[in-house]
C-alpha cells in the first residue's frame, strides 16, 4: 500500500483575514465602514473590528467621524546604516543619523 503524502499550509488564519480586509479597502475609492467590510469579507463582525482597530493602531487605517475606514499612505521608515549613515532610500540627513547613532551607543546599567 502506498501512501498518500499530505502536503500541509502553514498558514496563519487571522492574517489572511486580514490581508482580505486590506485588499478590499485598497480597492475603495472612498471609505468602508465595518458592516461593509462585514458583509463583503464574510469575516465575523469581532474580528473585522479588531484588524481594523490594529491597522488604525499601526497606521494603516484611519477612521473618519462616520465610522468608516480607509487606507492611509505610511511614511517609509527612516533607517540609518551601523556607522551612523542614512539610508539612501529614506532621503534621511546623514547628520541626524549620525546623532541616533550616537544615542543609541549610549548603554544605561542600573543595579
């Protein structure tokens, strides 16, 4: 007899809820309020809000005073390279890497 091999996704539920939810709201014009969303996701209604509440949390989201929900352009994160350099795709100013550079080398020991 031979064996059928499973072949196993290791997927993560939630987030692909919550990649469904970014897609939709990347496809508005406008924005979506949660029963929307709800009701085109066919997530449950508990789950929606908190995604929803966690990319508003992380900025990805915004809420307007209607309760509805839209995407929102995030700034690139601005990094500096180990010796104190800008990265060159933030346009960071070398000088203010420089500085966080500085700060960060500083080590705090408290007994």
């Amino acid at each position: 007899m031979a064996k059928t091999k499973i072949k196993r996704l290791y997927l993560m539920p939630i987030l692909s809820k919550a990649l469904d939810v970014i897609e939709l709201l990347e496809g508005e014009s406008g924005s979506v309020n949660l029963e929307d969303i709800y009701q085109r996701t066919r997530i449950s209604k508990t789950s929606v809000y908190r995604i929803l509440k966690t990319f508003q949390h992380r900025g990805y989201v915004a809420q307007n005073q209607s309760c509805e929900y839209r995407l929102v352009s995030r700034p690139k994160r601005l990094r500096c390279n180990a010796d104190g350099s800008s990265v060159l795709d933030s346009q960071k100013p070398a000088a203010l890497c420089r500085v966080e550079f500085q700060e960060r080398s500083k080590v705090c020991v408290s007994e």
